[in-house]
C-alpha cells in the first residue's frame, strides 16, 4: 500500500538564514501513528505547519495520497486535522457551535450526525451548550481536537496533544487516540512525554536540527539501541576487574565498590546478566545488591540527540 504522505528534499530557510528543515525525506504509512521526536527548536512545528499549508517551504515537495500540497493546497488541507500546541478558539463560542463551524471552513456542508459524533467520542456531548471559557484545561483540548476532526481528515497532526494536561487525562487521551488510529486515521504527533511515544507510536523519528537523524519500528529501535544496565554493589571492594572478566563490558565504580555492566539489546543473548551472574559466581565476586535496569525509549532519544550534536 503506498504511503499517505510523502515529504521528499522539503527545506525551510527563514529570512534571518535559519534553516528550520533541511532536506527532510519522510514517509507516513495509512492508518499507521507516527511519533515525530526532537528537542526544542528541531523543526517539528515548522514541519507539520508546511505540510498544513501554514508555512511555505523553500524548496523540495510534500505529496498526500498523490496530491501535490503546494500545488494544490485547498484540496489538500481538507485532508488533514491539526490539533495546535496552543488553545486558539473564541472563549465565548459554544462547543457545538464552534466544531460545527470548522466543518465548515473545510468546505464540509453541515452534519449535526458528525458533530454529534465526534463530541461524544471525546466525551463533550454534556458540554455542548457550554462556552469554551467554562471548560477546563483538558476539556478546551478536547475541544480543539474536536475541531480538527470535525471534518473527517484522513490525517490528524497532534502537536504537543496532552501539554499541561494531568496525568490521568493524558492516560484518556492516549485511548482516544488509539481508537482514532482504529478508526482509520493516520495520526503523526509531536510530543515531550517520550512515554507517550512509547506508549502509543507504531513507528519513531527523531529530527534535530531540521533533519530526519533516524526513523525505525519503535519496538526494532529498542531493540537495536536499547541497553541493558546492573550495577552490582560489591560486598568488599576491587581495585581492578579479575583477569576473567576482562572480555566481559564490566566497569568499576564508587572507588571500586560498584561493579557496573552494560549490554547492548543484541549482545543480551549470548551476554546476558544471568549469564555475568553464574560467572561471578563461579569467580567467588560476592555482593550485596543486584540493581538492573533496560534502556527506555527516552535513553536512546537523549543518545541519539547528543551524538548528533
């Protein structure tokens, strides 16, 4: 099946000579969430604002389901749903009134069906008649979500969906957007939380500096970069590692008080801590404590930051 979207060279150069994007080449698979990672100042905003035709691009291409986005950025843009970072409705509006109205701007002709179904998939439906200003913080989101599916894009863009939400709402979020993705929609988000990645992304890219650095399976990324650490506090300290386990990825730390080993995914089959435990034992290395730990997909995004720094 081809994919939905397909950004191929897409550049972005500011007046001021910041390069926001830098020959991005990315692909989106249908019905697929996609988790765009990436530190402050990256370019995932200004990347999802050009394909949303609120930033023109300076140079390359942006084709969605075969339809060239800057050539034909109207019929385009009805395809997508953007949820923004920031609140941005009228305070005063009702919330039926309001998602009712976006289906419009989309060339949408009016269906309170689809408005009615879309409030209460996101649990709005109590709060129809109510003015966005009466809303809490979680429900005005809901409500700019509400918006942008208003007129059933094929494409949902979730910039930062669950910032400065609680928890427990972040947790409802994720369901709804794993119902949406269900549903059919392709869904691409940026995101702080890297549990919410972890949590939700079928794939991951990682951009820094305008530039796609990486783009994996989530799972085949922890697999392949993910680490395995233990820390084995020492019942007497060493002042260097044995001669026997000289092969073995061991480090001595705490003025040799902490033994500490690390391994990658790949090495645990034929390395793996129980593996160091029997030979530590079979040594007469004796200790206390046993602390083990795998790598998150926070680790590897942190690695992969800092090494392309």
């Amino acid at each position: 099946m081809p994919p939905i979207l397909v950004l191929s060279g897409l550049s972005k150069t500011y007046a001021g000579g910041h390069v926001a994007l830098d020959s991005v080449d990315l692909e989106i698979r249908r019905g697929e969430i996609f988790a765009l990672l990436g530190p402050n100042g990256a370019g995932k905003t200004t990347l999802i604002g050009a394909v949303c035709g609120l930033v023109r691009p300076t140079g390359g291409t942006i084709t969605v389901d075969g339809v060239d986005a800057i050539r034909e950025p109207r019929q385009v843009r009805a395809r997508i749903g953007l949820v923004p970072q920031e609140l941005s409705t009228d305070m005063f509006e009702h919330v039926a009134h309001t998602v009712g109205f976006s289906r419009g701007l989309f060339g949408k002709r009016r269906d309170d069906a689809v408005v009615e179904r879309v409030l209460r998939s996101l649990s709005l439906w109590d709060k129809r008649d109510a003015k966005i200003m009466e809303l809490s913080g979680g429900m005005k989101r809901r409500v700019l979500i509400a918006k942008a599916l208003a007129h059933e894009p094929d494409i949902l863009f979730l910039d930062e969906p669950t910032a400065g939400v609680d928890v427990e709402l972040r947790r409802d979020m994720w369901k709804l957007i794993g119902a949406l993705r269900d549903s059919g929609v392709t869904i691409i988000l940026t995101t702080h939380y890297i549990e919410e990645a972890e949590e939700m992304a079928d794939r991951i890219g990682v951009i820094d500096k305008g530039r796609i650095i990486l783009v994996e399976e989530k799972q085949t990324l922890l697999a392949k970069l993910g680490r395995t650490e233990a820390r084995f506090t020492l019942a007497a300290p060493m002042t260097a590692l044995p001669a026997d386990l000289a092969d073995w990825p061991l480090a001595l730390e705490d003025d040799g008080g902490t033994l500490r080993y690390t391994i990658t995914a790949a090495e645990t089959e034929t390395r793996g801590l129980a593996a160091l435990v029997r030979r530590l034992d079979a040594l007469g290395v004796d200790y206390r404590t046993l602390d083990a730990r795998r790598s998150s997909l926070e680790d590897i995004f942190v690695d992969l930051v800092e090494k392309g720094a």
